[in-house]
C-alpha cells in the first residue's frame, strides 16, 4: 500500500513538473549568449545523468541486500533499476550527442567523460546479457548481483574523468558557477522534476515484475 500511495503521489505530482519543466526550458531560461539554444539540453541532459546514476545506486544497495538476505524480492528490485538506468544513460549518451554535433562539430569524440559513461553503459547491457545466459534463478540473482556492485564503481570514474583526465567536456562546477540565476533555478527545477521522475518509474516497473513473478509462478504451477 506504501509504494501504492507513493506511485499515485508522484504520478499526480509528474502531470504537473513534467510540462511545467518543459515549458520553463523552452520558453523561459534565457538563450545563453554563446551556444545559443542548443544550451538548452544542458536542462535535460544533466539530470538524465543524475536519474542515470540514482537507478545503478538502486542496483548497488538492492545487489547488497540479496547478497545478505538471498531474497528474490532485492533481485528484482535490482534488475528493474538496472532497467531504468540503462534507458537514461542512453538518453544521456543521445542528448549528449545532439548536443556535441552544432558546439563540436562531432557526433562524438573520445572525451574522457563520454568514454566512462559509454562503458558503464556497457557494464549494464552485459548485465542482461548474463542474466538471459543463466537459467537457474538463484545463481543468476548471485551472479548478476556481484557484476552490478562492481559497474556501479565506474560511476565515480564517470564523474571524475574531467579532473583525472584532460578533458573537452564542461565541467558542472564551473558551469554552474557561470550560469545567470534564473538558468540555475531552472536547472535544479528540472533536476527535481527528472529525479522524481526516475523515483516513479523504478516504483512502477518493480510492481510490474513482481505481477510477472506471479503470473510466472502460477503458470508453472498449472503445468505441474
């Protein structure tokens, strides 16, 4: 019932952040003098970051806690926020791409930040490949647990590649420290909003695979 009332909270809470966030972005952050309007994805394509991260922190504490209860329950926990953050860290990697074509002249280049992420992303896509290659449950659950504590600790990497690295990609600090008030409050707006967002739809595909479970289960037992 908890996570019920979350959901319809957050779900309610979305129809209004979402277009708001969107109209805020497109119609009243100022154009930045240099870039122009393609700054703009500065608003979407750092908070898909951050909601990228918050879904692999889900995987890092729920891949913890199978490792110490053996409880099915945290295994799926971990796989649909693995579900979550693969799908934005990929928006991250596009919104990144249409970002670097008109400021670099480059879909990509191999930049120390885009590197990190690209890997962590491919961290998780061969998470779901273990899981599909593992039929017995439990050793999946094990397996895949170990794999997505160790991707997690690229994360760190991904954040700190611009200081450990020399590096072409703007660092948040310093734009957040050049950025006019009103961008910044429009930036953690949209940081709220995407956040709240992720919260949602980790909520939302963990009651799905748990009704999956559940049917898996009962068919299994009918077969029988």
């Amino acid at each position: 019932m908890k996570s019920g009332k979350i959901m319809s909270t957050l779900f309610f809470l979305l129809i209004i952040l979402i277009p708001l966030d969107l109209f805020l972005i497109f119609k009243v952050a100022p154009t930045e003098k240099i870039m122009g309007d393609v700054q703009r994805i500065f608003y979407l394509h750092v908070p898909l970051a951050f909601s990228a991260y918050l879904g692999f922190a889900g995987v890092f504490f729920s891949s913890i806690l199978f490792l110490w209860r053996k409880n099915m329950f945290w295994d799926t926990a971990a796989y649909t926020s693995a579900e979550v953050g693969v799908l934005f860290s990929t928006l991250v990697l596009i919104t990144g791409s249409f970002w670097a074509r008109p400021v670099w002249n480059v879909w990509w280049t191999w930049d120390p930040r885009l590197i990190t992420m690209l890997i962590l992303w491919f961290i998780f896509i061969g998470y779901f490949l273990l899981r599909k290659g593992i039929s017995d449950q439990f050793k999946k659950a094990r397996y895949s647990a170990v794999l997505g504590i160790v991707g997690v600790i690229d994360i760190p990497v991904v954040r700190l590649a611009t200081k450990w690295w020399r590096s072409i990609h703007p660092r948040l600090s310093r734009e957040g420290g050049s950025l006019d008030p009103l961008m910044v409050k429009i930036f953690l707006f949209s940081l709220l909003t995407f956040l709240s967002f992720t919260v949602f739809l980790v909520f939302f595909r963990f009651r799905v695979a748990r009704v999956e479970e559940r049917v898996t289960s009962l068919m299994k037992r009918l077969e029988d």
